[in-house]
C-alpha cells in the first residue's frame, strides 16, 4: 500500500470564515484544494528491477541510437555542403530545380521515414512487453 509523503509545508487549512468561503465560490481563479501526496513508487522501483524492463531500454535504444546519429550525419552534410560546396549544391538537378533544394526536401522525407520506422519498430518489437510491464505495475 503507497504511503502518504509527509511535507513539513503541507498543513491542514486554517478554517475559513463564513465571508472567506463567499468570496472563493464567487472566485473561480481559485484553485481548489490538492491532495495530499502519495508515494507509490516502490511498483515503480521493483518494475525497474524486472530483466524485461531492461531489455525493453536496451532494444528501444539499440534502435533511437543509431538512427539519431545517422539523421544527425545527414543533417550536418547538408549543412557543411551548402555553407563551403556551394557550386555543388547550385548544380541544377532539372530545370530550376538545383541538388541544394533536392537536399532540403530530403530531409523532410527522412524525418516521415524514420517516424514511420520507429513505429513499426515499436509496435513489432516493443508494444507487447510494454503492455505486459504496463499491466502488472498497475494491478
């Protein structure tokens, strides 16, 4: 059973006079009383114990790593192309249309692929230990 946190701040309210409790049900900027805190992260400390939660990380960063430093190595090629291979990037592809512009519409592309990725990723190999981990901290 979670035990209430004690707070040396947190003391029970003075009692209010009769025109105090008039005034504050006309004040709706009032915020309404909060409840006392209550501590309930042992399931939470005992979760982070469990070898499937760990696993769970290890998997979702073995796929957030390597992809967030592939992305970043795109973005800062694009980057040092256009500010030093600038005649490079001018070349035009067709048209008007030059391989900086191609470049930068990339990007975006990239960005909906690796979203699209990861929630593959994260339903195919994630989602059902989540939901297991998920369903046994909160019974």
């Amino acid at each position: 059973m979670p035990t209430p946190h004690v707070d040396p701040h947190d003391r029970p309210p003075e009692p209010e006079s009769e025109s105090d409790l008039a005034s504050k049900s006309r004040d709706a900027s009032v915020p309404a009383p909060r409840a006392p805190y209550v501590d309930d992260r042992t399931g939470y400390l005992e979760m982070e114990q469990d070898p499937r939660f760990g696993g769970l990380k290890k998997r979702q960063r073995s796929f957030i790593f390597p992809v967030t430093a592939a992305f970043l190595a795109w973005f800062l090629l694009y980057v040092v192309l256009s500010a030093y291979a600038r005649d490079f990037m001018a070349k035009e592809v067709m048209n008007h249309i030059n391989v900086a512009l191609v470049f930068g519409l990339l990007q975006f592309v990239s960005t909906f692929v690796i979203a699209w990725a990861y929630s593959r990723f994260a339903r195919t190999r994630l989602d059902r230990v989540a939901t297991e981990l998920r369903e046994e901290l909160e019974a």
